[in-house]
C-alpha cells in the first residue's frame, strides 16, 4: 500500500521533532521533512513530492499563507492543512478561500492530527469544532444571502454539499448515502460546475459566504 508523504513547515523546532515522531510511527504515512518557513517552499515540493503540507500559518519570512498560494499556484493537487495556536477568524477566511483543505489548531489532539491528515487524502476537509465555528461566525457576519436554487442544485446536491461543508470524505458520504463512491464524485463535479468552482475548500466557502444553505443547516453540518 502506497504510503502517504507528509511534508512540514513549522518556525518551532520542539514543534517539528513532535511532527516528525508523531508521523513515523503511523504505518500508513511517511514523513519526509520539516522546514521551519516557507522561503523555498517550490523547491521544498519538488524535493520530496509530498501528498499533504502541514503549514504552520504564522513563521518569519515567508509564512503559511503565502506558502499555501505557491503551492496552489504550482501544485493545486497537493492537500494542504493549515495550523496554527490562534482561532483567528479572518486567517481561517483567507486561508480556506486561498486552497487549504483544511484548518486545525496546534493543540489539537496527536491522534486528530493523523485523522485530518487521511481524511484529507480522502476527499474530506479536516477542521476542528472550535475552527468551525469561527468559520461559520465570520460568514455569518460577512457573508452574502443566495439560495441554492440561484445555482440549480437539486436536492440531491444540496444534500451532497451539506457533507461537503462538514468535511466528510466522498467514502463517508456515499456510505451515508448508501451509493457508489463513482455517484458521489459524479455529484460533486456537477456541484461545482454549477457554483463555478475547482476544489472543496472553495465549494464550502462560497457555500458559507453566500448562505447557500439555510443557516439552521449549516449549523446541523458544521458543528459537531
């Protein structure tokens, strides 16, 4: 089984040596290096062809964010989850509508850190409770008001949406459906062809800034 390449940046040094152990002992990824900013970040990919960055969102130098829109900009298809210690409501904004897949806080447990790094290769977008509703405080505060319908999304796909925005692999979804995975990514192409998007983060954020969804449903799916 093709193990999943993790590559790390991170301006804490007890903070990479964690990583690094903490990824290694799972027989599932590889860990492959840690860097402590984002200064030679493209050269840092191509070095190591990582399948998913943890970036740390605040380094010296060149930081998180603008390692996340190099990375999006040269390899789009490289998932990256953001860290960081502070619930900060318009980082989490920029970095999801910049391509992160997903965002999670430094003290979040080990093992959650391994789930977000999996659930990320598998189609979902790992954030953490408190994340989540920061994220729905600030698109509530500065979102737009669309309907779904606006789009012509069936119910179907509002529903399929929904899961997106919790974060859920298309695995989990079409077992919750109980349809095929191949019915799920038919589904989510449609979804964003029709809110003329290309990746989930920024599915769930026009989803979140446009209130696609009614609000009492956002809640239902975003907060645990």
């Amino acid at each position: 089984m093709k193990k999943i390449r993790v590559l790390v940046f991170d301006d804490n040094e007890h903070r990479r040596e964690s990583l690094r152990l903490l990824i290694s002992n799972d027989p599932e990824l590889e860990f492959t290096a840690t860097y402590e900013d984002c200064s030679d970040v493209i050269d840092a990919l191509e070095a190591h062809k990582p399948d998913v960055v943890l970036m740390d969102i605040q380094m010296p130098r060149v930081d998180g964010l603008q390692g996340l829109k190099l990375i999006r900009k040269k390899y789009p298809r490289v998932k990256v989850i953001m860290q960081t210690v502070f619930e900060d409501d318009d980082k989490v904004f920029r970095s999801l509508q910049s391509g992160a897949v997903g965002y999670i806080l430094k003290k979040t447990e080990p093992t959650k850190v391994i789930d977000a790094i999996k659930d990320a290769m598998e189609g979902g977008a790992p954030i953490t409770p408190s994340i989540a509703s920061k994220v729905l405080s600030y698109f509530n505060a500065h979102g737009n008001f669309r309907n779904a319908e606006d789009y012509g999304l069936t119910e179907r796909e509002k529903e399929i949406l929904s899961f997106l925005v919790k974060g859920l692999s298309y695995k989990i979804i079409a077992d919750k459906l109980s349809i095929s995975f191949h019915t799920v990514n038919n589904h989510v192409r449609r979804i964003y062809e029709k809110l003329q998007v290309y990746t989930q983060s920024e599915a769930v954020g026009k989803t979140l800034r446009e209130k696609l969804l009614s609000l009492a449903l956002i809640v239902t799916f975003l907060c645990p």
